[in-house]
C-alpha cells in the first residue's frame, strides 16, 4: 500500500477564499495525496508573521480534514497543526494559498500569505506561498493557471526533493489574465511604497481610518540579476522566488563595525 503524500494547506484570506478552495481541488486531483486544511476563520490579510499570544484560539471543523482557526493567523493555523494534527510526523509539504492579489518585493514581509509559508520552514517543513494577481475589483477571479502551476510543483517535489536548503521556501506568482505562462526564477523586486489613508466619520462623527491600496510600482536593485518578481509578472511569466528568512545585513556588518568603533 502506498504511503499518502501529506500535505497542509492555510491562507490569509479566510477559510472560504475562492483560492484556498482552488487549491484544494487541484491537489486532490493528484494521486496519493491527503490534504488537510487549517485556515484562518476570517481574513487575516498583511498580518506578517504573527502568532496569537494573547487570547486561546480553537479549531472549528468545516469539513474532513477542514478546520477554520477561530481568529487565528496563517502562522497560528501551522503551529497549532503542528503540534496537534501532526504531533507524530510531520506534513511532507506545507502550500499558503491561492491568495488573491500579489505577494511580491517587501510585500512578502507584510503577507500573511508568506508567514504561512516561513512558519512552516522554520519547523522543516518544505513550503510554498502562491498567489494569483489579480484586478481587484473582480470578486472571484481565475485561479486556472495557478491551480495548473501548483499541480506541476507538486508532482516536481515528489519525483525528486525540494529544491531549496533550510529555512528558504517558494514564494510564487502568477500572471493576471493568462492560460499559459512560462517559469522564470526572479528574485524580490524593489516596490515604492506611500501612504493611502481615508478618512471617514460615522453617524455620530466619530472620525475612522481605512488604510487603501497604492499601485504596484518597483525598479529594479542595483544588485539584481535577471528578473524582479514584478518585472517577470509585467511581462505575463510565472515567477517563482526562492526566499530565505535570515534578515542579516551581511554587507553592512563591516561599515557598522567600523562606525561603533
């Protein structure tokens, strides 16, 4: 008998995303494959790499091996999964996704999406972010193409290893608007950020904020070769980015050393 390949599935978008159900389905098209959701029970969108400290948080079953987290973070749904579900033997791969919209350049800092996927290299789980990009004012969106490139990884994983050494995982874009794509291998773009703030008073003129969207607008770094993340998906690829969690400034360590002496 064939040993099942383990997969857990999470996502920042909440339990009942579009893409989260996406990427369910394609993996259970795939042959031996059990697949097992934890899911924030509502969107937890640009949460970052947090876990809940404050407050007990519990799993709600939606459906066979399908659990929402009441209120809990992408990185709450893969450590509690961790240490309860998979207490004797560890998922061979962790995938967070499909989300909906991009997770590129210092994005992936903020992504609740890319927490999903660090928290489960930080366990030595071989993990994937994917996210489909997509104009947002579309409510279902067409995750075809992702679901399609996630299936093709998997299969790739399973034949031979996982690419990436300790504590590096996969963060994968995909294209707006495209049947088929090519792969390219880019590295984090460089994005321009601003401020976008509303402000909104209710009934009583009581005055609220609703942080906005600004455009997805990078250059490229000095020291890049080949494609950004955002340059890949400008010109309709894939991009696949391998990130790594340390955080160190290697080439500024010298000059910091030199300015405290």
């Amino acid at each position: 008998m064939n040993k099942k390949y383990k997969i857990l599935v999470t996502n920042d978008d909440g339990y009942e995303a579009n893409g989260l159900l996406a990427l369910v389905e394609a993996l259970k098209e795939l042959d031996d494959v059990e697949v097992t959701v934890v899911a924030p029970a509502n969107e937890k969108s640009a949460c970052g790499h947090s876990l809940t400290l404050v407050r007990p948080l519990r799993f709600v079953s939606v459906d066979d091996d399908f659990y929402k987290l009441d209120d809990g973070t992408p990185s709450d749904c893969v450590y509690l999964s961790l240490s309860t579900m998979f207490e004797d033997e560890k998922p061979d791969l962790l995938i967070s996704g499909i989300n909906r919209g991009s997770n590129m350049g210092e994005d992936i800092t903020y992504s609740g999406t890319a927490a999903g996927a660090m928290e489960g290299v930080l366990h030595d789980i071989p993990s994937i972010a994917i996210s489909q990009v997509m104009d947002f004012t579309d409510p279902s969106g067409n995750f075809a193409l992702a679901q399609k490139t996630i299936k093709a990884l998997v299969s790739k994983i399973r034949e031979g290893s996982f690419p990436l050494p300790h504590r590096e995982f996969l963060n994968v874009n995909i294209p707006p608007l495209k049947e088929e794509a090519q792969i390219r291998v880019t590295y984090a773009g460089y994005r321009h950020y601003a401020n976008d703030s509303h402000l909104h008073r209710n009934p009583r003129g009581e005055e609220f904020y609703w942080l906005g969207l600004h455009p997805l607008n990078f250059s490229k770094r000095s020291h890049g070769n080949g494609l950004s993340d955002y340059e890949a998906i400008e010109a309709g690829y894939i991009s696949i980015t391998p990130i790594m969690l340390d955080l160190s400034a290697y080439n500024s360590m010298k000059n910091l050393e030199e300015w405290i002496d």
